[in-house]
C-alpha cells in the first residue's frame, strides 16, 4: 500500500456519521470513554493512525472505563450466542474436551470471585489449554496487577477488531 492510498473499510469508517461510528467502535469494545476518544480524533489518515490512538486511549482508562469495556465480553468458554466475533475469538475452546470446558468454568468463576469482573484474555489464536494456563496463572495476582493485565489484554484485543474494521472491503 502506497501512502496515499487508504483501506476502503477505514475510508468508510471515516465518512460514517458520528452515531454510526460510535456504533461500530462500541461494538468493538465496550468503554464509552475509548469510545469517545477514538471518534474525537477522526479522520484517520492511516489505520497506524487508528491503532496508535486506541492504545493511548486505553491506556488512559480508569478502573470505572475498565471495568465497563470488560463488561462487553463473555466468560471464556462461553461466547455470546448469536455473537460471531465471540464465536471466532474463542475459536480454541470450541474443539475443548468437556472436562476442559467445566474446568474453565470453574476457574472462571473463582477468578470472578476474587476480580469480581470476567478473565479477560485476547483468546485469538489460543487453544483452549493455553488460556486454562492463563487463568491459573493470573489468578494469585494482586488486583492492581491484574488490571494492568487486563488493559493489555483489552489493548490486544480492540487492536485485532479495529483491524477487522478497516480492512474490510
């Protein structure tokens, strides 16, 4: 790609009108504060653009803006039905053995209990095992720590969905 061409998806994404935008943004992740601070800074002259302004605005979250973006994802193991980006992210667990997916199950809810929020992992490309590991592994973190994970995971995240955004066709 030349610079001075643009992804059609991120030339639409530019041109949809304010309501649309958040729309699309809000269907990426959840937090109304990213959210707002992505769509303040339309247009995007280059998906970097996009990218750059989406960490920095995530990194700016507070634990109230966190809190709400992680409210917009299902429990591992369980995508939203009827949701196809779920589906697709949580891909590794399809396949899972049943005792995998009840052992999921029950860590997630031990870690909801200590976190008192879902285990929030960027599943794209993980088995099912790798993110059981995850869990285990992230569950004995302090809860500061924890959320700065969980901010990265988010980061990761809405990085692959805004990737999906503006380079549709």
């Amino acid at each position: 790609m030349t610079s001075t061409s643009m992804p059609p998806g991120l030339a639409r994404f530019n041109a949809l009108e304010e309501h649309a935008a958040f729309a699309a943004l809000h269907e990426a992740c959840a937090s109304t504060a990213w959210a707002k601070r992505l769509l303040a800074a339309r247009p995007y002259a280059t998906p970097e653009h996009l990218y750059s302004t989406s960490d920095a605005a995530m990194a700016e979250l507070t634990a109230q803006d966190l809190a709400e973006a992680m409210a917009g994802h299902p429990p591992i193991g369980r995508p939203k039905p009827g949701d196809p980006t779920s589906a697709r992210e949580q891909r590794g667990m399809a396949g899972a053995s049943e005792k995998l997916k009840a052992e999921m199950l029950e860590l997630n809810l031990a870690y909801q209990e200590r976190f008192g929020h879902v285990f929030l992992i960027c599943a794209t490309g993980r088995t099912g095992e790798q993110m059981r590991d995850a869990v285990k592994e992230r569950i004995g973190n302090s809860p500061e720590r924890e959320r700065e994970i969980v901010r990265t995971e988010l980061g990761k995240i809405n990085r692959i969905r805004l990737t999906r955004l503006v380079e549709e066709d």
